[in-house]
C-alpha cells in the first residue's frame, strides 16, 4: 500500500514537472527571442491610442515565423506597421496574422479533436496511462483501444499548446531573410481600449474675487494588454475619424501618480501632452497624473437671468413670470490672471469654504479645449438669494406685422452684497429697443443686455419698451 502511493506521488510530481518544464521552456525560448527595448503609446481623447513597441528580436536565414505577443487585444489590425530599425533590406515581410484566440481547458481539448492524447488514472496498485482519441472534446468521448468510452475518469495529457492558440494577444509574421541574428524591430498600430480626461478643481475665497485651480489627467487603459515604463503622450484636439472603435471591459483598479509631471507641445493643429516620465498602465486601470500644481487665478462671479425667445413676441396676460438667475464664475486663461496654459477639455468642480472654514462643493460644469488669453466661464448652478420676475405691462398693435411690447423685470437680491445682474433678452424680428430705465446693448442680431446693479438687501425694477416689425 505505501509503495503504491509513493509511486503514485512520483509519477505525479513527475507529470508536473514535465508539464510545467515544458510551458517554462516554451516561455524561455519566447523571452530569449525576443526583448522590449522600447514603449511609447500616444492617447487620444477620442478613446484610441497609438502604440510603438520597439523589441529585440532573431531572425534566421530562410523563411520563418516571427510572433509578437502581448499585443493588445483591441488593436485595429489594418493599421499594424512593422519596421526592422536595421537589416530592412535583407528582409521581406511575406504575411501578416493578428490571432487572439486564448486558450483555456475546452479550447485546448477542442484544438485535439480527433487527435492522440494521453489519459493518466492514479489507482492504488499504481499509475495507469491511456493513448486515446479525442473523438469530442465538449461530451468527453474517447476512443480506447478500439472502443468507445463516454467519459473517462483521470488527466488529461495534451502533446503541447495547438498552433494558433495564444495565452495573450499576437501579430505572427512570416518572412523571409537572407541574413540570420538579432534585430530591433518597431511594430505600431491604432488600438481601441485607450483613453484619457482631464478633470480640474476650483477652489474660490469667500470674497469670489480669487481661486485655486489644480488640474488632473487620468488615462485609462481597457486595450487588452498592459504598458509598462511607457513613455506616454496625450493629444488634446478633435480628430477625423470614418468609424469609431470601442474599449472591452471595465475598470478593476486606480493608482496615483503624483509627482508626474507634464509638458506640453504642438502638433499640427491639436496640442500634445508628455509624461515627463515614464509610467505604467495595467489593463483595466484608471491612473492620475497631475497636469497643474495649484495656481491662483483672479476670478469674477457673474449673474444672469436669460429670457426666452417664444415669450418676448406674444401677448401675455398680466401674470408674472418667475424665472432663475443662473450663476456663472469666470477667469482668464492668461498669464496676467495667474494661468496662460492650453487645457484641454474636461469637468471642472467648483468649491468654496463655508463660514466654519469646511470646503463645500458648490458646482461643476464641462470646458471644451482653450487656447490661452482665452476666457472659460463657468455656470455652477443658480442663485438662492437673488429673484427676478417679469411681467409685460403693454403689448400694441399697429399693424398686422408690428407692434411694441413692455416690460417690467423686478429684480429682488436678499445677499450681504451687492451683485450686478445680467438681463438677456432673445428678441425676433427686426427690433428696436424704443425706451429703457437701464443702459442697454445690443449683444447680437437677436439678442438685447441690460447690466442692472442691485445692492444688497435691495429691489430695483428694470423697464423697457421694444418695437417688432416681423
């Protein structure tokens, strides 16, 4: 009995050996073919990348099969270019094969349908091996010295990893060479799965004349495949593109890159963005960058109360109309406010201390891409203390196409402070203003500003006539 479980436990450890020896050697070999020199992938906000990996690779004299593994999965295979970095002319790429096809237990057994295998049983009275034939590999039927057995108990033992199958990602070449040794060569391709934002905070006094504004870049990576010690670029900018292509999964981790830092170029008519050092991007891994340390920036904070066009052209019948006044903080993109930066596109959240001196979020909203000298104005939501109401106090008409509208705004602001509030009146037709208790300006074809100062814990009333030819 002892003797038969110690051979049972040798032709065990023997089996695992033999099998682990095998896939190790298979790896080993692969590693000593091949060496990453090299790693740059340029992401784009339109959720591709561009990928440039540089490795050591042999070549031998005559045709052969040459295979990039650790690919990534969601690489656009049209787009693959491979360039030897040296002995171009003594090679000629033949075929190129993009095969993603990961094996696991039923695709291994499949790929030996109708093939020789081996079926290893442990038993007390020792070790018991069959050659078989897999006949189906879903419903385990074997052929068994010229019988057919449904199901048989025991390991199954597989001659080595089918051709075709890959653990990961590859781009397999065939070539032909008239020189033999080691090469660098460079293969880039577009891939999906590759994506980056920028996300900023704005921390404002409680005097709204002064904020601090810090900037984060978080690239994401569902590709397929994982980066590392990557140089990375990020391209800020709307790029033409005829179909979009998709990322796979969802996001498992997030890391913090904190002392990374950014420079910033450009590139044709978008502007690029380089990690100053070099990072690593898991798959499946969301990691930050700091894009800009704290600046102080001199802000302004804004008040409007926007009209609606179908209203300002009808008749009304003496009600007031309530509407809100949205709140918007501005700043300059300049030097002289304490930026002068490209940003690129992203959600700014806005915060500023409560009387406690605890930081409160008070709103966010989107900027689009901003050149610098150029202003980003921000709508963080609308006012508690300030009420503005409406009410058309005459409407006449002359003839079938004209008439002139009245109105009355009454603007009631219950802060400590006095504020200046924005009236933004859509008109139609051709217009003119024909009296007005307030300056005015026309902002537009269409559209007529009253800038009205309220003091604080004050009512002012704002009142204007407008003529209409339609």
């Amino acid at each position: 009995m002892l003797a038969g479980m110690k051979e049972k436990r040798g032709a065990l450890v023997l089996l695992l050996c033999l099998v682990f020896g095998l896939i190790f050697m298979g790896e080993y070999l692969w590693a000593e073919q091949q060496k990453r020199s090299d790693l740059e992938i340029t992401v784009y906000s339109s959720g591709i990348g561009v990928v440039k990996d540089t490795r050591r690779v042999r070549l031998r004299r005559g045709e052969g099969e040459l295979i990039f593994r650790a690919v990534a999965s969601s690489l656009i295979p049209e787009s693959v270019q491979l360039r030897l970095l040296d002995r171009q002319e003594k090679v000629d790429i033949l075929q190129q094969e993009f095969r993603y096809r990961p094996f696991n237990p039923i695709t291994l057994l499949e790929a030996y349908e109708g093939k020789m295998i081996r079926l290893v049983r442990f038993t007390p009275e020792g070790t018991v091996i069959k050659k078989a034939r897999l006949l189906n590999a879903k419903d385990e039927i074997y052929e068994i010295d010229g019988e057919i057995y449904l199901g048989y108990p025991g390991y199954k033992v597989l001659p080595s990893i089918p051709k075709g199958l890959f653990s990961e990602a590859s781009l397999v070449y065939l070539y032909k060479s008239k020189t033999e040794g080691y090469v660098k060569a460079e293969i880039s391709y577009l891939t999906g799965g590759l994506n980056w934002k920028a996300d900023y905070n704005l921390r404002i006094d409680s005097r709204d004349d002064v904020g601090e504004l810090s900037a984060w870049i978080t690239v994401e990576n569902s590709s397929g495949t994982d980066y590392s010690n990557a140089r990375v670029s990020l391209v800020a900018g709307e790029i033409h593109r005829v179909e979009a292509t998709h990322g796979r999964g969802f996001y498992k981790t997030m890391a913090l890159e904190e002392k990374r830092m950014v420079s910033e170029t450009t590139l044709g008519e978008y502007h690029i963005y380089r990690l100053d050092r070099r990072v690593s991007v898991a798959d499946g891994e969301k990691k930050q960058i700091s894009l800009i340390k704290t600046r102080r920036v001199r802000i302004s904070k804004e008040y409007i109360f926007q009209g609606d066009r179908g209203y300002i052209a009808s008749f009304r019948s003496g009600k007031r109309q309530q509407l809100p006044v949205q709140v918007f903080v501005m700043f300059d993109n300049s030097e002289k406010s304490g930026l002068g930066l490209p940003l690129p596109a992203g959600l700014v959240r806005v915060y500023q201390k409560d009387p406690e001196g605890n930081l409160q979020f008070i709103g966010e909203d989107r900027i689009g891409h901003t050149p610098v000298d150029e202003t980003l104005r921000l709508q963080i939501g609308k006012a508690f203390d300030v009420i503005a109401e409406r009410l058309q106090t005459d409407y006449r008409k002359y003839a079938p196409n004209v008439y002139e509208t009245e109105w009355e705004i009454v603007i009631r602001n219950h802060k400590e402070t006095d504020i200046t509030v924005g009236v933004i009146e859509p008109m139609t037709g051709q217009w003119e203003v024909v009296e007005s208790s307030h300056p005015y300006k026309k902002t537009g074809a269409y559209t007529l500003r009253l800038d009205v100062n309220v003091p604080a814990k004050d009512i002012i009333k704002v009142k204007y006539r407008v003529r209409i030819k339609q």
